[in-house]
C-alpha cells in the first residue's frame, strides 16, 4: 500500500505497511482476527485500514473500502480514553489536523472526510447503538475485543448490521482465558473461542482468517527493548504469555489445585467417623446460581472427611433445610454448626418493602445453626493446599472425600479451577451459567468448611528465660537491686560482640535475633 495519498491541494500521508501488516491488509476476507500481543502493530494496521480500506487492490480501489471510500467506519475499544489519546492525539489529529477536507470533531471523537466517509471513535457500550448509525456503515473495528461480552456483542448489534451492509470486521486483541465480561461469566473469552474455532475449522466461522504475532514482529522494535519487558514478569506469569505473547491458554494451565486427584482424595472404604468426633457443616448460598452444602468429620491426627455434598438450584431456603435435614447430618448434636458465607445474614429486598427474615433466621427456625464463614480467599486457598497435599511419610493427604456422587461433583469442579492472571495467589472467579453449568459454587463451600479447622503454619517457639522457682525475673539478686533494662545501645552492642567475620574483608555479619 502507498504511504500517500494525494487530494488536491492538501496531501495525506498515511504510514507505510511493514512486516505482518502486509499479510493482514492483503487478506481476502471480510473477518480479520488479529490475535497479537502488546506492541504487535495492531493499531497502526487498523487506522489504514479504517482510513484507506483493506483487502487485495490499491488504495481508492480495496476490496473493503475505507472513510475515503465513501463508507464509515466505527471503531471501539473497551479502553475510550487510551484509545482517544493514542490514537487520536498521536495519529489523527497530526495526519488530518491541517487538511482542508477533513473536519475533527474532539468532543465527539469523529473524523469527517467531507462528501466521503466518517471514522467514529466510541467505547464499548457504543455498540448496543450501532444500528442506528445508517447504512452507510462500512466497516467495524473491534480493540480489545477478548476484554468486553463479545459474543453479545457480535450476536445482537455487529453481525446483523453487516450482514444488511455487507460491512467487514476487524477483531484484534491480546488474549484472555478469564470471563470477558459476559453475563453468565463463563471462560475463557469469546475472543479466544473464536480463535480456537478458527483453527479447528469450526464451521460458525467460515470463511474468517486469524492472524497472529507478537511485538518481536514489530520492525520498529529493537529486541533489547522487548526482552527488556518481559524480564518485568515474573516466570511461567500467565500475564505474560497472554499479553505479550497472546497465547491461548489451554485447560490444565495454572490450576490452582493440580494435585487432586480421585485415587488420593476419594476413599472408596472411608474410615468410620467416631460418635464423640467433631463434625460441622459449610454452605453457600445461591437461588440462579447453584446453593451447596458441605457435611464434615474430624477423623483424627488432623484429616478431615468430607463425608457428603449435597446441591441444588431454584430452590427456597425452607426446601434447602429439608434436603439438609434429610441428608443424616447430626443437626442436633449441639456442636454441630453450619460455616456460611456472609450473605445468608444479609437483609436483600429493603428496597422494594421487604421485610422478612434472613436465610440464616430460615435455618435457624429449622434447627441448623449457622455462623459467618472465614472468607479469605488466598488463606482459603492457601489452607485448601496445606490439606491435600500428599504427606511424603503417610502417603495420604490430611483432606479426603467419601465415594458419592456429590462429592465427585465437587472435586471435579475443584480440579478445573484455576489461577487468576490478575492475581496468581488467588483462584479466578467464575460464576456459574444461566443453565447452573461451571461456576465455583463447590470450591467456595469447601474452601469455607476447610477454614473452620485451619492446619497452622509451623512457627519456631522463641527461647524462654529460665528463672529460678520463687524468684523474680526482674530482681538482680547477685547485686541485690531491681533489674536494669537493657538500652537499645547495649543490646546493639552485645550483637556487634558477638559478630563473627564475613568472608569479605572489613565486613560482619550480624545474627538473627
């Protein structure tokens, strides 16, 4: 493609297509994927296109025509304010800003090519409008599409739209097996799965072509600079092969728990539970989204026995004390007492006149006590470890289930569930779908039933001055005075003192107190 194009008297300098810019711009089809990661030129590609069009042909007679074509252009990207600062005030305005044909338009974002085309630059939300922006709607641009609910997007405004205008589409990002903002939260991205479908031949995106590349395809990157990037993550960082290498991550990569397994954590014979054992419950709560319950044994030497999980959906808190009831947990073994998470004492519906009682007022009219769960999420996750994992002396993991169908359902979800890339000391959240498929409604139940016997961290017990029976710690006797503390500088003393040598010369170390 030309780097510009003439309109009298005014000229249009647009830059020139370098490296997999060419390929992207040359490609026949009206679906581009760009799966590229930080700094892959993604951007510089789509404003010539958006301006000057794509596809096999010259600038003026692409196959996919551009604003100077006489289409227009919407472009969108979940970051507004990044995309009208780069963009806009590094690109636009310098190219067009003093050409006589074009008009800028800063408060709404919009170049006008006037008797041509319009690009439009707006944030995401823009897309449930963009119907009614005419037929003359040529083309759309999607940034950062694997960070918003694309596939609602796609299904409800973009596709039909096209479809009517016989418009292209342009999807470029950095990817993400997290939720991409969709209602029922399922992972990973509609980005991702569009990818994936691309490259399986999935028949729902004929005729679309991805494209892939990373800032090393970038000519006009140095490669120091790069590698000088990627040395800021941390190894194997999930953050890192998504954004800057735009790897699709596949199931089984940075799960949170990848050492349960059914043959250590399932008991086909599991140990009998003794009358006197401490036994309790853990629950959370969900009407759309599945409610589960957790039954609990103490089964000596610090193990813990799951012995069932019970689970349901749609269902009021009055029929969920039944199942529970019905389940042959000892409720009315005074000790035993339901761990739950902080919602079932919350008072919902105040807005609208409600007034009655709480799930935990419910259950406890049923007889089931119940508590506020220990929430912590990274200690959960932390204590949840500290208990399956498999003791190198027994053989055996200190957390294991009974054989039931419950209880394989939990552990199977606990399996699938994974890190999250924002946070790698925590596990992604993931709700369940409108249908109650996926979600972590389990592995929150179990997190809190675990949190209610924590296994401690070994500590180092600090020595303890030994003092003579029927003698004061704070008298000296062998001067026959009230003891004098030591001052900061004594004790300071008393450790250099007591410093030995380094092996670098004029140098010492000073002991751990």
């Amino acid at each position: 493609m030309s780097a510009a194009i003439a309109y009298e008297p005014d000229t249009l300098v647009l830059p020139e297509l370098l490296g997999k810019q060419v390929d992207w711009d040359q490609s026949a089809s009206a679906r581009k994927v760009l799966r590229v990661g930080r700094r892959g030129s993604k951007t510089r590609f789509a404003m010539v296109a958006a301006i000057a069009g794509h596809g096999p042909g010259e600038p003026g007679s692409a196959k996919f025509g551009g604003i100077l074509d006489g289409g227009d252009v919407l472009w969108v990207a979940v970051d507004y304010p990044q995309l009208t600062t780069v963009l806009w005030r590094e690109e636009i305005v310098p190219r067009f800003g003093d050409l006589s044909w074009a008009t800028l338009n800063s408060q709404q974002h919009t170049l006008e090519a006037r008797g041509l085309g319009t690009l439009f630059l707006r944030s995401a939300e823009a897309l449930t409008g963009v119907r009614g922006m005419g037929k003359n709607l040529k083309g759309i641009i999607i940034d950062e599409a694997a960070h918003f609910d694309l596939e609602g997007a796609l299904l409800n405004e973009v596709l039909p739209t096209l479809l009517d205008n016989k418009g292209w589409l342009v999807i470029m990002s950095t990817t993400n097996a997290g939720p991409d903002g969709n209602q029922d939260k399922c992972i990973p991205s509609f980005f991702n799965l569009i990818c994936e479908g691309i490259r399986a031949g999935d028949p729902r995106f004929a005729g679309w072509e991805e494209f892939y590349a990373t800032a090393f395809d970038n000519p006009v990157i140095d490669d120091d600079a790069i590698n000088e990037l990627i040395g800021l993550y941390p190894p194997d960082s999930p953050q890192l092969k998504q954004e800057v290498f735009a790897e699709l991550l596949r199931a089984g990569v940075g799960l949170a728990l990848p050492n349960l397994t059914i043959t250590d954590h399932i008991e086909q014979y599991p140990v009998g539970v003794a009358q006197t054992a401490k036994q309790w419950g853990a629950f959370d709560w969900g009407f759309n989204h599945p409610w589960v319950f957790g039954w609990y044994a103490d089964v000596g030497d610090g193990c813990v026995l799951k012995r069932d999980t019970l689970t349901g959906r749609g269902d009021l808190p009055e029929a969920i004390c039944a199942k529970i009831l019905a389940s042959g947990a000892p409720i009315s073994d005074p000790w035993f007492v339901i761990h739950a998470g902080a919602d079932i004492k919350q008072r919902k519906g105040r807005a609208v006149g409600y007034t009655g009682p709480t799930i935990a007022e419910v259950f406890a009219s049923h007889g089931l006590k119940c508590i506020i769960a220990d929430d912590a999420r990274v200690l959960g996750l932390d204590n949840l470890r500290r208990y399956v994992s498999v003791n190198d002396e027994t053989g055996r993991p200190r957390f294991t289930m009974a054989d039931t169908a419950g209880n394989r359902s939990c552990l199977a979800q606990m399996q699938a569930m994974q890190l999250d890339p924002k946070n790698m000391e925590d596990v992604l959240k993931v709700d369940a779908d409108s249908a109650g498929r996926g979600g972590d409604d389990f592995y929150d139940e179990t997190r809190y039933g675990l949190m209610a016997r924590p296994i401690a961290p070994q500590i180092r017990k600090a020595s303890i001055r030994v003092v003579e029976q029927d003698r004061s710690a704070g008298y000296d006797f062998e001067n026959r005075r009230v003891a004098k503390p030591e001052s900061a500088e004594e004790m300071v003393g008393k450790m250099i003192e007591r410093a030995r040598p380094h092996i670098t010369a004029n140098r010492y170390q000073v002991p751990r107190r």
